[in-house]
C-alpha cells in the first residue's frame, strides 16, 4: 500500500497504547524515510520511519480508511465507462 499526505489509518485495539489511545492517524507528511502524523482527537502527533509503518500495516495494528470523496468519484467513473 502507498503511503501518502492525507491518508488516514484506523489503529487497532492492541496499538492505541503506543498511540496516546487514539482511534484514528493522518498522514502529514512523507518524505521516503520518515513518515509525520497526527493523531485523532486532538491527541497528538510524531513521525516514524517508514519501515516501521510499513511493519505497523503489514501486521494489521493499522488499517487504511478509503476517503468517502475518493470512492464515490471512483464509482461515477466506473459508470461514465460502462
């Protein structure tokens, strides 16, 4: 999966505590070596290698959020092809 600015994630129950008990993370930035988010809920922020959130998504702790503007343009394209 791509990491790119903008992306949000759903922390998994067992990770919140290393996340200020957050539900969610945005991605503020992303440079190819260190990725820069902020919490939900005005939680708080940090960066990590990319590694690490590479690692952090391969084992579940964190789950992509698809951008409801991102799908419904998405589904109005596939109808213009059809």
């Amino acid at each position: 999966m791509l990491i790119e600015e903008g992306n949000k994630y759903q922390i998994s129950q067992y990770a919140k505590g290393f996340f200020n008990s957050a539900e969610t993370m945005t991605v503020k930035s992303f440079n190819g070596i260190t990725v820069q988010f902020t919490l939900g809920d005005s939680k708080g922020h940090g960066s990590m290698p990319v590694e690490h959130m590479q690692y952090l998504l391969k084992k579940s702790n964190l789950t992509f959020i698809p951008n409801k503007r991102l799908l419904i343009n998405n589904e109005l394209n596939e109808e213009q092809i059809g």
